[in-house]
C-alpha cells in the first residue's frame, strides 16, 4: 500500500468537512468492556470510535457495505487516543464524531468522549483513512460517494 502522503496528489479535493456538525451517539459501558479494576479498558475507545464513524456515515447516507460493495475500502492508517478520566462499568457515555477532513483519497475524523450527565471530557481521539481498492492501492472515491460524506444530515 503506498504511505499516507501519496494519496495527496493535485487531483484530490480540497480539504472539506470542518463545516459540517458532528454526530453523538449514546453508549454505556458493559461489563466485559472493564478491566479487572471496573475501568473501562483502553483499547474499547477506538471500537466506540468505529461505531461513531460508521454511525456518521449512515446518517450522511451512505454505510461501509455499500462503499465495500463498489470495490473502495477505508482502511485506517493512524489512530490516536488521549485518555482524560475513566469511564466505569455502567457509566453512561457520548461519543461526539466530526469529520474533519475528507478528500477523495483521505479522511480524517476526530473523537470526543464524553460523560452523559456531566458532559466532562473522558477522552478524545483521531483517525486517518486511506481509500484503498480490492488489490490495497490507494484511489480516489468518485465524486457522488464523496458528495454523500460531505453533506448535512438527512440532507
């Protein structure tokens, strides 16, 4: 696969997506998501991550399997998480995705946990996405995919 900057060629888009608002979703910690002190464990953050991206691909109307089922991939290539205060066993949790950058080869979404009730930040994350085809070589999304990432919800 090529390396991140490869897919910043002068035929991608401009950087877009700052604009548009961000999706929260509700969660709650389960049991099997702690550890053995009832924090949640570090490495569930990036499955919530997941779980607001694809939640703000669907409201944006467009999901993963219908991007997968024309032959693109987005293929995480970095990942970066920043651990605030814990969350416990049965602590109620917002995840806050915003898509931050999309060009037709790169995306770029970033993270906000946040406590329910007391809306503090718990953590807050990045992730970097590549377009890849079936054989892993970076390509570009054609642009009426790439115009669904890019507008408002419900839209």
């Amino acid at each position: 696969m090529s390396s991140p900057s490869s897919a910043n060629s002068a035929t991608d888009a401009a950087p877009a997506g700052r604009d548009l608002p961000p999706v929260d979703i509700e969660e709650r910690v389960r049991y099997a998501e702690t550890d053995g002190m009832g924090i949640a464990y570090h490495g569930n953050y990036f499955a919530w991550f997941e779980v607001g991206r694809t939640e703000l691909c669907r409201r944006r109307g467009l999901t993963y399997r219908e991007i997968e089922g024309l032959g693109f991939f987005i293929v995480v290539v970095e990942a970066a998480c920043q651990y605030r205060k814990p969350l416990r066993y049965d602590d109620r949790f917002i995840v806050r995705t915003t898509l931050r950058e999309a060009t037709a080869k790169k995306f770029v979404f970033a993270y906000e946990v946040l406590g329910l009730e007391d809306r503090e930040v718990r953590a807050t994350g990045q992730t970097v996405h590549l377009v890849v085809n079936s054989q892993g070589k970076v390509t570009a999304l054609p642009p009426e995919l790439l115009d669904k990432f890019l507008r408002q919800e419900g839209a």
